[in-house]
C-alpha cells in the first residue's frame, strides 16, 4: 500500500524550508501555506476552515443537504453582532452610569454574554471523558459479504467516519500519557443509518456483567472524599475492587503491559469486545469479533517517559493524531473479524464467547482483514463535534447484531441514557456530527434542542391523514432477510428460571491472565512487573498491596515473587491449581519490524558545527517519511545569511520524549540560559569541555528509554558525557550524519532498541 507520508513530504519539505515555519512549530505544521497573519486591519468576512478541517457533507434532521446552505447561522459577515444579528459598536466596555458609576442592568449585551458564557460548559462524560477525534473513510474490501449483509461491509464500499479515542478515567483536563485503558469509538455513516463500533484498545473488560460498573468505575476514579488522584488506577480504591473482584484480572493485566501507555493513537489496536452476530442476505447467521489493525504497528511508551510527558505535554496523544493528519500522514487501521460458528453453546474451542473477559488467541482464529480505515481530517470544532458525538453500541445496521453478552446488553441501556444528561434532551442526534446520512423519518417530535421543523399533522402509525407514512421496511418474508436493522435473528433461548447468578463457563478468572504472561517477550514481562509493582507500592493499605500479590500468585509464581520483592513483601502460594495454557505469541509487540512513517528524528545542534550535514541529515529523514525536529541552542534560524535552516526547538524547549530517535552534531557547549552555564560564553565550548546539561540530559534519557542514538562532528564527547556508551546497542557514531542516519533508522523499525532493557524474567 501506498505511504500517505510520501505523497505529502515534498509539500512538507517546502513548508520547512519557506520562511512560514514558527518556532516551537512541527514540520508540516501550516505556516508557509496560510496566509500571513496581519495585524486587525479592516473588516472581512471570517476565515475558511483549513482544507483539513472540511467535515463529510451532514444531511439536516429534514433530510435536506445543510452543506451548502449559504444561511447556516454560524459565523457570518465582516462584523461582530449579538445572537440576534444586531451589529454591536463595543464589546470591551459595559454600559455605565457615567465613567465610574455602576453598571446598567439594560446592557443587553453584557447581559447576554455573559449568560452564555456562563453555560459554555456541559457536564464531561460520566467514563471516557478526555478524547480526541477524527473524520475519515472507511473502505471495504467487500472480503465480509459473505458472512453479512451489511451494505458498508460489500466489495468497494466507502464510508465517512468519525473516530474518538478517549481514556477511560481522567476528566476532561487530564494528561493523554497516564496507564488506562483507550476508547476506540467509530461512527460510521453508512446509507443504511449509524453503524457504532465503541471499542477499547484492550480486547477484554473488568467485569462480565453491566451492573457491576458503576462498581469498577467508583473504584478506578478518584476517592470521593479528596478527589485524588487523577487519572490513574495507582490507589487503593481500584486496587481494593480488582483484587476482590477476581474477574477485573485480565483486563487490569493488560492495563499494567505496555497496552496501558500507548505511544500513539496511531499505534493501538482496537477491539470490538463482545461477540457480536452477523447475518447474511439469506439470513444465516455467523459469531464475530472485530478487530482494529494499525497499520505502524501497536507501540508504547515506555513508564518514565509517559510519566514526564504527563508534565511536559499532557496533550501528547492529542497533538500527535492532530498533527499527522495536518501533515497529511493519516493514520490508517484495517478493520478485521475473528469468525466462529454461531452454535447454541455459543462456545468456540471450550471459550465463551459470551464472556467478555475472554478473548480468542488469534492463532486459533485468525482476524480476517474486511476494510480499511484512514482518518484524513481534524474536527473543525472541538466542542461541536469531539465533545458532543455520541456513541451507542445499539447503533446497529442490517447485517450485524447483538449477543446475550450480558456486559453489551447493559451498555445498550446506557449510552442513550447518558446522552439524554450530557447534551441536555433527547434530540442529541440532530446534533451533525451525530446526524445519519442515511434519511431520518422517526416520528420521535419535540423535546429539548429540538432544531427540526416537522411538517405535517400524522406523527403516528397508523394513520390516513399522512396517506399511511412512514411506512415499515419489508421483513423479506423470513427473519433476516429484509432490508431493515435490528434483524433480531430467530435465536433459540432454552427454557430457564429467573435468576442473579452467572454460567459456571465465567468463573475461570485465571487461565488467560497466564496465556498473557508467557506470551510476552521478556522486555514486557519487566515492564509487567515494574507496573504492579509500582501501582501496589502506591497503595497505603497493607491489605491490599497482599491481596495483589495473592491474585498474581494465582497467575505466575515467577510474577508473583518479583513484584512481592519489589514491595518487600513475602511471596503466597498459589490458590487454585496453575493450568498449563499455550501461549498466544501475537499479543506481544515485541519482535517484528514496522513502517516508519511518522517517527520522529531529533537533530541536536550547537548551532554552527556541520550544518551542511544537518541539511542533508534533515532530508534525508523526510525522504523515509518521517518528521526531523531540529534542537538547536536558540529558537530562530541558523545560517541565516546562507541557507536558513529553521530551528523547531530550543534546548530549553526540547525534551526527548518527543522523539523517537535522537542524532546529534558535535558536543554542544552549555548556551548561555543553561543553568550553572552563566560563566560559559555563548557559542563557544565550555573551557572544560563542558556539554549544555540539557543536551546531556536529552541523550541520557534517550538511552535509558531504549532509543536508537547517533552521533557524528564529535559527538563522543557529548555521548560520554552524558554516560551512553558509545558501543551499547543502537548507540553509533559515524564519519557523517547521514551515515548515522542510516544506521540508527533499521533499529527504528523495531520501536526501541530492547536489548538495552535489563530484563530479570
Ligand atoms: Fe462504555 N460508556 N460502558 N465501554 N464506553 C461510555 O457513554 C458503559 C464499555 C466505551 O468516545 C458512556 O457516551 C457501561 C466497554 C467508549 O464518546 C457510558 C459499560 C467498552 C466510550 C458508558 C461500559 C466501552 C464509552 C459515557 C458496562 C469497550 C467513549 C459517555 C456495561 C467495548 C465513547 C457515553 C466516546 C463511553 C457506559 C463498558 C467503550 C456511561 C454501562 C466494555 C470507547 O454510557
């Protein structure tokens, strides 16, 4: 397939090397492009949305085209008005009683903006509170017409979308880079209505039944009585519950692997969760899980670096998924199905599917590719189309359907209810980012935010008055054979008595944890490890640090004891027998090699060593379709009276949990804002050979991150300075930056350079 950074990099190119590129800015970033921005000079009318910010084409609630209604009331006209339209003379002062007298209740428009002001906010959601989203296509490969009918799932098909990804506990404030799960919410708006996948980047849930959640979520937020911490699963509350709570072990298992800190939206997976049905045009029926592949490959961070970009850029995810796409490097998953027999067991290989803390190995049922997803524009507006989209997994089109899952059949009661608070009625889907683009004739009318104007007397069935409309879809004689949703397929429910009780299938809450752990390579069993251990060191209850242990001893011994040492605490015996389990290699990350579009090169300078060599190292990283970030000891340009090359960041400004891989130029001498460089002059290397702390302090880190490092003009001394050693693994340095490039960019597609982790399991 095509690399969508390529088609864009010349353009990038040219941007980087025009004179538009701020500082502090990220290649690619509009500067030479847009216009200039002018001093307020004289009225006009406002500005376009960027050409990455054109949403698809909403249809109005009547069914009428919105999009290029010249009427739309949003931002119109040259002048400032109130929200009736009438033009204002001043904004900045209120209407007084004389210059220093009291100020007039009759100020319409103070009054007016004010009030609105005061209900800009709505209440954030109740989970999943901190998101960001984008607009893109949908392409089938019409490989899934087999077994379902649903119209976007046929051979060529192509359907906009609209993607949120969210954690899961922070408020709507919090930092992108704290360990908890991921949302992974796609409209898709398809001809046939509003297809929902809402799904997580973990394929398995903390609970198997939807009554317990408010329970998991009064555990995983906050404590009630101070309201810390935030966003994080490190305390005793969720502690307490996952470890009481024994079928939270997988998925909490999962939080605490590098899946719990990605590195990119880009780079996750997502999962569909439950066993969904699919039903074909002859109304068979098919089991099926969905899956989200990531074309770059699911990568994390690493713990210390998600927990420095918390402060240095809590927006990491954010701005990385805003600016890729505004580089016109779209992010790209396919989309695909683990199928099983639809049996009345509803089992497949001694799994129930039914049971949301399971997942399928893969290598038992493969994920067949169906289509592919590129996300090709940012929201115009965060508000209107971020904040207020709304996702419900009953958002079904003909062709897919629901299972007795019992955790799905309380989110199918949820999700409607929640939006009814959160966007004030229950008109929310008239809202466009939520509108199908499929024609609505619902006869729901009024309520709230009611913004249609219905016409007509007969909003009922039946009637005669409307000559009997709407009318109902076909039923295609046979169940599942019409053209209609909610196919409802004949599903057989065997005899039974009420009860509050689950299958004895849902109490084997340990046998897929130990799968987990003998999947992975040794690198993420001691990222494993550390986690718990840090997260049980951040309970206070004695209790609770030991009950973890026990829980982790019912796993692994060898996991149990290397977090018991690291709390200092003795290692229990297992409690229910350790059953032998084959492991599923495709959970690891760890081993294969991936694209490298996108990636981040940081380029150290001291601002005069071999700019030549900077240039060329600068294009070359753009021609493999990645992002060079050049750090030079101040903002500007350097060689401004030769060939200008633009500086992205300052050593004061610069943190190496920006890039991916770090090459630096020379031993850069302490600049002059440096601390304890006041002594040292400008430019010049410090009279001890001194390197700027920042410098060393980006390297060091990178090392210990297990990024590749490369160096050449020199750079020994900056290397040894900052304590990497010049002969550890994916540490080179060469003749020129070039050949430093090229040396360090094969370790790159392996993410990090593993072999620097220590690893004691
Ligand atoms: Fe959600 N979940 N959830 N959830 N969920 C919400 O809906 C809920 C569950 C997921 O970007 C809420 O509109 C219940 C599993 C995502 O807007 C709420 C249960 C999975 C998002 C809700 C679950 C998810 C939500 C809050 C247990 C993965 C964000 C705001 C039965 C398959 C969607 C809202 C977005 C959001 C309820 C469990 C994914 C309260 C009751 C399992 C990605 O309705």
């Amino acid at each position: 397939s095509e690399n969508p950074v390529k088609g864009i990099k010349d353009k990038v190119v040219d941007t980087l090397r025009g004179d538009g590129q701020a500082d502090g800015g990220i290649p690619g970033r509009p500067g030479a492009e847009s216009p200039e921005v002018a001093e307020p000079t004289e009225p006009r009318p406002p500005l376009p949305p960027k050409p990455d910010q054109e949403a698809p084409a909403a249809v109005s609630p009547t069914g009428r085209p919105t999009e290029a209604d010249p009427t739309a009331r949003a931002q119109g006209g040259p002048y400032l008005t109130t929200a009736q339209g009438n033009r204002l003379y001043d904004t900045d002062h209120s209407l007084k009683a004389g210059e220093r007298g009291p100020v007039l209740l009759q100020d319409h428009h103070l009054r007016e903006k004010i009030t609105h002001f005061d209900h800009e906010r709505i209440p954030e959601r109740v989970v999943h509170a901190r998101g960001a989203a984008a607009h893109g296509v949908f392409q089938s490969y019409g490989t899934a017409a087999n077994v379902t009918k649903a119209a976007f799932l046929q051979r060529d098909a192509e359907t906009p979308v609209f993607v949120r990804f969210s954690t899961v506990l922070g408020s709507r404030g919090s930092a992108d880079t704290v360990r908890d799960t991921r949302g992974f919410a796609t409209k898709f708006y398809t001809g046939e209505g509003v297809f929902d996948l809402v799904g997580n980047n973990i394929p398995v849930f903390f609970i198997q039944d939807a009554i317990k959640f408010p329970d998991v979520v009064h555990a995983a937020k906050p404590h009630p009585d101070r309201e810390i911490p935030q966003a994080q699963s490190a305390h005793d509350t969720f502690w307490d519950f996952v470890t009481l709570h024994t079928e939270a072990t997988f998925h909490t298992m999962w939080n605490m692997s590098d899946r719990g800190i990605p590195r990119s939206f880009r780079m996750m997976e997502g999962f569909g969760v439950h066993t969904f049905r699919l039903v074909d045009a002859e109304g068979a029926t098919t089991l099926a899980k969905f899956h989200w592949k990531p074309k770059l490959g699911v990568h994390s961070l690493v713990w210390e670096e998600a927990q420095l970009i918390g402060g240095t850029d809590p927006d990491f995810h954010r701005r990385d998924l805003a600016d890729a796409i505004e580089a016109g490097a779209y992010p790209q998953w396919e989309l695909g199905i683990q199928t099983f027999p639809d049996t009345p067991e509803q089992t497949f290989q001694g799994i129930d599917l039914l049971d949301p803390t399971n997942i399928v190995p893969e290598e038992l049922a493969p994920v067949q590719p169906v289509g592919q997803l590129t996300l090709n524009a940012n929201p115009s507006n965060f508000f209107a189309e971020t904040e207020q989209v709304a996702f419900h997994p009953g958002h079904l089109v003909p062709g897919i359907d629901i299972t007795d899952d019992p955790l799905l059949a309380g989110r199918l009661f949820s999700y409607l209810d929640t939006q009814i608070t959160r966007l004030g009625g229950p008109n929310f889907a008239q809202i466009p980012v939520n509108r199908p683009h499929a024609p609505v004739n619902d006869m729901l009318r009024d309520g709230m935010h009611q913004t249609a104007v219905h016409t007509g007397v007969a909003p009922y069935r039946p009637n005669s008055l409307d000559g009997g409309c709407p009318f109902v879809a076909g039923t295609g004689g046979s169940a599942g054979t019409g053209d209609h949703a909610y196919v409802e397929a004949p599903v057989r429910i065997p005899e039974a008595t009420k009860s509050r009780t689950a299958p004895t299938s849902f109490a084997d809450h340990f046998t897929q944890p130990r799968m987990f752990w003998l999947s992975l390579s040794p690198v993420e069993r001691e990222h494993l490890v550390a986690a718990y251990t840090f997260e049980l060191g951040k309970c206070y209850e004695q209790a609770v640090k030991e009950r973890g242990l026990r829980v982790l001893a019912n796993i692994d011994p060898e996991l149990c004891a290397q977090v018991a040492a690291g709390l200092g605490l003795p290692a229990p015996e297992a409690t229910v027998p350790i059953v032998a389990v084959d492991p599923s290699p495709a959970l690891s990350q760890v081993g294969e090699t991936w694209p490298l579009d996108g990636r981040v090169i940081g380029v150290v300078t001291d601002g005069s060593t071999d700019l030549d060599g900077l240039r060329t190292v600068r294009d070359a990283v753009f021609s493999a379709g990645m992002v060079p970030l050049v750090i030079a000891p101040t903002g500007g340009k350097l060689d401004p009276d030769g060939e200008p090359v633009t500086v992205q960041r300052s050593f004061a400004t610069a943190r190496s949990v920006e890039y991916d891989a770090v090459l630096v130029a020379g031993a850069p001498a302490p600049a002059p804002d440096a601390y304890g460089a006041r002594d040292a002059k400008a430019g010049e290397p410090g009279a001890d050979g001194s390197v700027d702390p920042r410098v060393l302090l980006m390297l060091a880190e990178a090392f210990r991150h297990g990024k590749a490092i490369g160096g050449w003009a020199g750079a020994e001394a900056a290397l040894q300075a900052a304590g990497v050693p010049t002969n550890a693994p994916g540490v080179v340095t060469a003749q020129t930056g070039s050949d430093a490039l090229q040396q360090i960019t094969g370790r790159l597609t392996k993410h990090r350079v593993w072999e620097r982790f220590a690893s004691r399991v």
